[in-house]
C-alpha cells in the first residue's frame, strides 16, 4: 500500500508530473462517471470531490453545474498545486490538500460527494465511508468509480506478470489499493455498514490508454516506468534481471499497439449510493 506519507511525497510529486498521461489513461472512462455525477448532481449546494487529483473530475462538474460550490480534495499537494492552476478563475470551485475525512466537516452538510478511483485506499473503509456519510445531508448522494477484478484490467495484471514472471496475486481480504472495492458484494455490505442506503452500481468496459504520439510504444513504456503497479517492482528489481524483465514488458506493451496508440483493457465500477 502506497502511504500517506508517499502521497504527500515523492508518488505525489510523480503524478504531479504525469498528470496529463494519466488524465488520458482514464479517457475513455470518465465521461461514463461525468454523466454518473451529473445525473444526481444538485443545481445548488456543495459538493465535494475525494481523491480530486489534478482536477480533471471537478473541473468537469463546475462547467455543467454553476451554482454547485465543488471542493476537490487530495493529499498530494503537488496535485493540488496542479489543480488550482487548471481552476484558476473558475468561481465555483476550489481545492485544498489533506485528509479528506478530516477536513469534510468543516464542509458538511455536503450535497454531494463524487469520486474517481480515489476512495480505495481508506485503511478501514468501513470507517471512511462512515464519516463521509456523517458529512453528508440527509438524501445526499455519492459517486465512485473502482476498478472491477485484476483478471478484466490488462494494464495491471498482464505487465506484472510480464515484469515478474508470476500471475497478479491479491490478498485475501480487504486491503487498500487498485482492487480493493472490487467485489461488489463487499462494496455493498460496506456501504450499508457505513450508513448508505440505495446502492447501485454500472459495469464500465474501457481502453486504457497508455501510449500514443509519434511513438506510442516508448511513451507507454515510459508511462509505466512511472505510474502503476510495475513502476516501483521496476526499481525494486536486481540490475542482472532488468534486461530480462524490461524486454518482456516492451513485448506486452507492443501487443497492445494498434491504430496509433497502445490501449489495454480496462473494467470499472462505477457506484452510487445515498445518504
């Protein structure tokens, strides 16, 4: 699991710095989350987005909801700093860096509370989303998207396998991190556990895009150098089984060109619920 402390960090300050490859990974995805939020999203009130990133999520909401105030919230300052860049001027919406749960009730009552793959690494979810909810007015809405299962995400279970050599191993249980609300039927027993009532979820079938440009197979070859499950069992890895583990790697990412740009499959949940 990727720590607090990394998030406000050096992992921070590398999504910082890929966030445009990253916003382009999730592409072909957010406008199902887009649509999602704006389908619950009040004309007014407050909202709040968990895990905000470099913004991308809030920025959308503020242009299709003018009189909403949108707070986005993250931990990795160095998101934040990116994020205000990208809001800059726009009067409805702000964002701050820290603990979401931490800083939510000074914002509560909040009408809404919306997300992109942010709301997996909670250390008791259940606590969490619990406090999200007691952050939240009565009949207030909630929207997440989360990864499905590792077996229908390429991006992740094809590369380590390529880089180590083994098959995707998960641990049992919950455990913060790219899959860990990938059972919907824990996600919904948490949630009710929490205090949320009313919860649905969509199937979302997606291309992740990793490569693309003049050189789509080095640039998604440098992305996951950077971001995602191999980046850091890259650096972890002896010098002597690099070339190895490096030349497997490429051949995947290779299979995956086409058209243009290297896109591997990609499946995600995308929840609501309410208070």
């Amino acid at each position: 699991m990727t720590s607090a402390y990394e998030w406000e960090g050096p992992v921070g300050d590398v999504w910082a710095r890929e966030w445009r490859r990253t916003d382009r990974s999730w592409s072909a995805m957010s406008p199902y989350l887009d649509a999602a939020i704006l389908a619950v999203a009040p004309e007014r009130g407050r909202a709040v987005d968990i895990g905000c990133g470099a913004g991308e999520t809030s920025l959308s909401l503020a242009s299709t909801r003018p009189g909403l105030d949108i707070t986005g919230i993250d931990i990795a300052a160095a998101l934040i700093a990116i994020a205000r860049e990208r809001g800059e001027g726009i009067s409805n919406l702000a964002f701050a860096a820290g603990d979401v749960t931490e800083m939510l009730p000074g914002l509560a009552p909040v009408d809404l509370l919306f997300s992109r793959h942010g709301v997996m690494f909670f250390p008791d979810p259940a606590a969490g989303f619990a406090a999200l909810r007691n952050a939240t007015r009565p009949g207030g809405r909630i929207v997440f998207s989360c990864f499905r299962e590792a077996s229908l995400n390429g991006w992740a279970e094809e590369l380590i396998g390529a880089v180590t050599g083994e098959r995707l191993k998960l641990p049992e249980g919950y455990a913060p991190g790219p899959f860990a609300f990938a059972d919907p039927a824990f996600v919904t027993g948490m949630l009710q556990d929490a205090g949320w009532r009313d919860c649905e979820k969509q199937a979302v079938d997606f291309p992740y895009r990793a490569g693309e440009g003049p050189d789509p197979i080095a640039d998604a070859l440098d992305f996951f150098r950077s971001i995602g499950p191999t980046a850091p069992l890259l650096r972890a890895m002896p010098p002597e089984a690099r070339p190895a583990a490096m030349a497997r790697f490429a051949e995947v990412v290779a299979h995956h060109h086409q058209h243009g740009a290297v896109d591997f499959p990609a499946a995600a949940w995308i929840w609501t619920a309410r208070a």
